[in-house]
C-alpha cells in the first residue's frame, strides 16, 4: 500500500538527516503544504466513499507518528551539537590573577616598619582648606614656600592637598600628645608628567610629638627605617634642609644602591636623597597650645623610594596601567 511505502521512506529519510536543516528538507518532502503525505490527505475525497475513513485515520496517524519522530531526531541533533561547542576535553581557561600596584605594596611595607615602631596611622582628606594645607603649617599666603607647592584649586578656594602634613594638624587638633602617627596617602602638584615629576604621587608623612623627643630620636628612627626597606649595610647621612613646617630640618640621604655608594649617572655624588624631616617648629606646637611638648616629623615620597628599591627608572610606569610593567610585582608578597 502506498501509506505504507510512505511510512518507510519518511523513516529511512529521517534517520539519514545528520543536520536540523536536512531534516527540515524531509518535513517540508512529506508534511510540507506540497508535501506527499500532506497531498493524500487533501485528496481522501477521491477514494471511494468506504475507503475514506480508513485511509483518513491511517494517514492521520502516520502524520503523528512521523511528526514526533522529527522531533525526537531534531532534539538529538540539537543536543549533540552542543556538546561538539562544549569540548570538555580542553583544559579550563585560566582566569589571570591581579596583584597589588608596586606604590601598594610598598606603602604597606613602609607602614608595617612605622607601626612595628609604635606608630598609628591616621588619613585624613585629599580635598584641603588652605588653613590646613598651608597657614596652619607655618607657611603664611606670601610665604616663598607656596610657589613650591603650587597645586590644583577648587572653585570654592579648597585645594588638593600638597602633602600629608594636613593630617598632623587635624590629628593634633583633636587629640593632645603624646602620640605617634603616619599618614599615607596620595597628593598632588602641579607638575608636568615626566621621567622624575608627576601631578599625583603617593605621601606617607610621620609625626612623634612628646615631652623630650629630640632630633637624635629623629635620626634613630629614620635609620632604622632606611635598613628595613634597603638593607642592613645601607649607609644613611642626614644633610642640612630647609621646610618652614620643621626647625631644623634635615635631609636624609642613603649611599646609593645602584653604585655602591662610587658614583654613577643616577647620584652622581654616591649619595640619593630619599625624604625630608625636621623637628616641628615651634610655632606649630605653640599655636596648637603644645609649647611645652617637642617633636619630629618626616615626609616621604613612596614613588620616588619604589624607584630606588625597585630600580625603576621613569615615575610614569606606576601611572600608566602597563600589564606587563604590573605583572612584574605578582610575585612580591605583603
Ligand atoms: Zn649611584
């Protein structure tokens, strides 16, 4: 019979399709609207009368019955499909894993040093008044020293903080030596980005204010802390500064690490300046109504001893967002 026929080809043609759009080719040869079991059921009307419901019901069932088996073969497909996209034999792709920024790092390592000293640390905001920035550290508006510290205004007058220094103020403010406190974080100038000179860098400023600290306590305090970061055998000098926030003021030089201290194109002299200190002058304490107290303060630039330490060259590297420059610092661990 040709139901019959029918039904074997539509299963032969069904389990030969290796691909969705060949057996839609085989929906469309047998259930299509020209389709040849479709053409049987519209032309039920040319058998003979006795014969129609017979033929009707097969027809009907064979419709059925080749339909699911469309859709059971089209849902293979689909399935094995996916697992061709999905080869679970490839290795699993590797998510790579960040590190902290070199400034990070070192900041943190610097901390840990001070606080292994007795020291807290205190932050304070990068958006200043001018009181604090300036006049409350002995640097009155027409000082000379402002030039050096030419920074970004706000429309309303505050500025970005220059330096950390703001902090030992609002910190003196509020609580009365004796104390001992670093503040990191970052400031701002107006500079230029070059090789050595960048608009933004990363402070950490130290303050010790107590009965008797003297500028020996100074010295102490700071070589200690410049064999922590550069070793046991680096040479530390303290050479005469000027800061108008500290009286006297220093400069701590170390024997420089990329010459050994002979001479060479970096410090020419054998010696690197790594930060500046000074006792507090004593206009700061008496204005804050500490007169009676003495202390020493420091500030450090964490850029410029990460480019000592790490012998890096150019301050733009930490602010460019170099992968491979970053990647380097993967290894060094907190
Ligand atoms: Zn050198």
């Amino acid at each position: 019979m040709k139901l019959d026929d029918l039904k074997k080809n539509a299963k032969e043609d069904i389990n030969k399709a290796t691909l969705i759009k060949e057996l839609e080719s085989v929906r469309i040869k047998y259930l299509g609207r020209k389709g040849s079991l479709t053409n049987i059921l519209h032309s039920i009307g040319d058998f003979p009368k006795e014969d129609r419901p017979l033929i009707g019901q097969t027809a009907n069932k064979l419709k059925r019955e080749i339909t699911n088996l469309l859709e059971e073969k089209k849902k293979y497909l689909e399935e094995s499909r996916a697992l061709e996209w999905e080869d679970l034999s490839l290795p699993g792709r590797k998510t790579s894993k960040g590190s902290l920024h070199p400034l990070t790092i070192l900041s943190q390592e610097i901390i840990d040093i001070f606080m292994s000293m007795g020291f807290s640390v205190v932050r304070g905001p990068e958006i200043e008044t001018e009181y604090y920035n300036f006049n409350a550290l002995n640097t009155p508006e027409d000082h000379p020293a402002r030039d050096l510290h030419d920074t970004f205004y706000l429309k309303d007058g505050r500025l970005l903080r220059t330096h950390t220094s703001p902090v030992q103020i609002r910190t003196l403010e509020k609580h009365s030596p004796p104390l001992r406190i670093i503040s990191p974080g970052r400031c701002y100038r107006v500079d230029t980005f070059d090789p050595t000179h960048s608009p933004t860098f990363v402070q950490i400023e130290g303050l010790w204010v107590d009965y008797d600290v003297s500028m020996s306590d100074l010295f102490g305090t700071l070589e200690l802390f410049t064999k922590k970061i550069f070793g046991e055998g680096i040479r530390t000098e303290f050479l005469p500064g000027y800061f108008p926030f500290t009286e006297p003021s220093a400069e701590v030089w170390i024997q420089c690490p990329f010459c050994d201290g002979k001479g060479c194109s970096v410090c020419h002299s054998g010696l690197i300046e790594i930060l500046g200190a000074g006792m507090v002058h004593p206009n700061i304490l008496k204005n804050l109504g500490y007169s009676e107290f003495t202390g020493f303060a420091f500030g450090l630039g964490v850029d410029r001893i990460a480019m000592i330490k790490y012998n890096i060259n150019d301050i733009r590297l930490f602010y460019q967002n170099d992968i491979q420059f970053l990647n380097q610092f993967n290894e060094i661990k907190l």
